[in-house]
C-alpha cells in the first residue's frame, strides 16, 4: 500500500511495518515481562486480522493479562475525550472530524536534541502489541491490544539532559472542531505529566493503534500515551507536544480537582476518591464487579518507583 496517500484515512490504512516489525519482536524472544503477550496468543490473533476488528478475541484466556480482550466495539464506542463529548457514546461520532494526517510531534525542552517528529517517522519505530488493563478513575475497566512503543524509545532520540525529572504532554487542541474548555469544563489543550522515570519505565507505551489497526480517532489517534498501572486519564489522547522539564507540570484533572485528582494518580484500591470508593471496578462488556488491583496488577513491575513514598499523600 502507498502509505503516502493522505486520502486514505487512517482507520483504513494497515500499516504493514507494523506487522513486520512485530513478527520481528516475536522472533526476538522478548516476552518474557509478564504483561507483554505471548506468542502463541500473537499466532491466534493474528490470521483474524482482517475480521478481528469487529469480532472479539477468542481464546484470549491464556494470556499473561489472563483475562480476555475488551471487545473491539467496546473500545472505540466507550469514550472519555472530552473535547469531543462529555458523554462516552457521543465522542466517536464527533471525533471523525479530526484529522490526523499530517501531525506532527514537538519534542521539546530539557534535551541535547530537540526535534519535531513526523508522524509517519514515528509509525516507522519498531511497534510492538501490548495487551493491558486499563483502570478509569471513575471504576470502569478494560483490557485493550494495544499496538505502540516505548516512550524510552522516542526519549533516548533526544537526549534527555540531566536537570530532566519530568515529562509534560500536550494533546491536539482544535476549539474549530471540539468543544470550548467551558463546555468540556476543563482547561484546554488537555495536559499530562509524569516522573521522567515513569516515562522511562519499559511499561509506558506511546500508542499508536489498538487490535492491529491504527488508533481509531475517539481513542486517540493518531498517538496517545498508555500508562496501564495508573488511572486512565493519565493516558493522554492525540499528542502534539512533550517536553521534558526540571519541575513537575500541570496536569488537567488536578488543575479542575485537586482534592480529587492527584498527580501520580496511581491505581489504588486502598485510596478512595472523595465521591466513591476504588476498591472494585466494571470490566466492560461484563455486569458483575471485579476487585481493584493495586498499582493495576502492575505492582511486581512498578511499586519499586515509589519506595519510600507515601501513596495517601501522594495520590
Ligand atoms: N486529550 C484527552 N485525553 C484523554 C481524555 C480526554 O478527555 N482528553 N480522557 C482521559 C480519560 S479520563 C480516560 S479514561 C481515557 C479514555 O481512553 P479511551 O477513550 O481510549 O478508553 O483517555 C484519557 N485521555
Ligand atoms: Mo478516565
């Protein structure tokens, strides 16, 4: 396929790099971290390729997650952008008017090597699936394959310089096409933040598409942080611009809550938030409820970035 032919939208469009390279990871030998999947999973995934995107995975019970993947209709019709729509059925349609070709990547900041990135540059690093849980503050769940890379990846390319502790994100921000802050009632452009070793942490993807296709629009596309032991709007959707930074950023959901949201915001069972408890949450595409795991079930991987902190105050 011509993947320079800017006619074809982007949920058309199969980027065969994508199936190339993670063919290579496989070969590569390199899952053995518990959250990535398996290959024998990949090989059953992968010949439903053309019809995977509206059929659920089967047979998904042996992965790593141990859980089954969140139906892809699911996903892409369940949505928390509020640029778009405060109501989660009603962003899908209205993010069609986004337009993701061309974009472009600013990063920026406290880096040897400042650099504006193609998006079609950024689609050409070596894009692995991951297959994640996923926690919304407001006690849904799912677990979505995601295609992406390491956010490490895209970082080494510029230089972090040593007074770099924190990596802000700025999304796409187009008030022609989405909702004034004053509808969203948030600030805009939606802004993240994390701990440059958060960023850093081989878990943090940049994602790039879910169910071996580009991102659809509503969930972020064509870029989008996926942080999967932290709440999930930490995972910041159609990405223009990340700088690093010696002081930690502003972030969205604190700015508008800051009893309610906090910056590390990590998934925590044991912290309520002020309106409801996190102890349980709804996996989509399911009624009953399931138990909230700490740090997302990501614990054995990450709980060592916060030693010594008090995750209360902390929140
Ligand atoms: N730019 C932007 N990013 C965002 C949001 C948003 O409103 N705007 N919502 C966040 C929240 S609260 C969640 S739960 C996830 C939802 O991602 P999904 O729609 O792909 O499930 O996106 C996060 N990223
Ligand atoms: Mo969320």
């Amino acid at each position: 396929m011509d993947r320079s032919d800017k006619n074809t939208t982007p949920d058309q469009i199969t980027p065969e790099h994508v199936y190339l390279s993670r063919r290579n990871f496989i070969r590569a030998g390199v899952f053995a971290g518990s959250a990535f999947v398996t290959g024998s999973i990949y090989q059953a995934f992968r010949p439903r390729r053309e019809t995977v995107e509206t059929a659920p995975i089967e047979n998904v019970s042996a992965s790593s997650v141990g859980e089954q993947a969140t139906p892809f209709e699911e996903i892409a019709n369940y949505n928390n952008y509020y640029e778009f729509s405060t109501s989660k059925s009603g962003v899908a349609s209205r993010a069609k008017a986004l337009l993701t070709r061309p974009w472009a990547v600013t990063v920026d900041g406290a880096v040897a090597k400042p650099q504006t990135f193609d998006i079609e540059d950024i689609l050409k690093i070596e894009q692995e699936e991951r297959i994640y849980r996923f926690r919304c503050v407001e006690a849904w769940s799912m677990v979505v394959p995601w295609v992406g890379f390491p956010l490490a990846k895209l970082l080494a390319m510029v230089e972090p310089a040593s007074n770099a502790r924190y990596v802000a994100f700025t999304s796409h921000y187009d008030p022609r096409i989405m909702s004034s802050p004053a509808v969203a009632g948030i600030d805009l452009p939606y802004v993240e933040g994390l701990r440059l070793d958060e960023a850093m942490h081989p878990l943090t993807i940049m994602a790039t598409g879910l169910y071996g296709k580009l991102l659809p629009n509503q969930n972020g596309a064509p870029l989008r942080l996926v942080v999967p032991w932290k709440y999930g709007f930490k995972s910041i959707k159609s990405v223009v611009k990340i700088t690093l930074t010696e002081n930690e950023p502003p972030t969205t959901w604190n700015i508008a809550a800051p009893s309610e949201y906090g910056f590390y915001s990590n998934v925590n069972p044991d912290v309520s938030h002020p309106r409801w408890s996190q102890k349980k949450e709804r996996r989509l595409g399911e009624t009953g409820l399931r138990d909230t795991l700490p740090f997302n079930g990501y614990g054995e991987e990450v709980a060592a970035l916060y030693d010594g902190m008090d995750l209360r105050k902390y929140f």
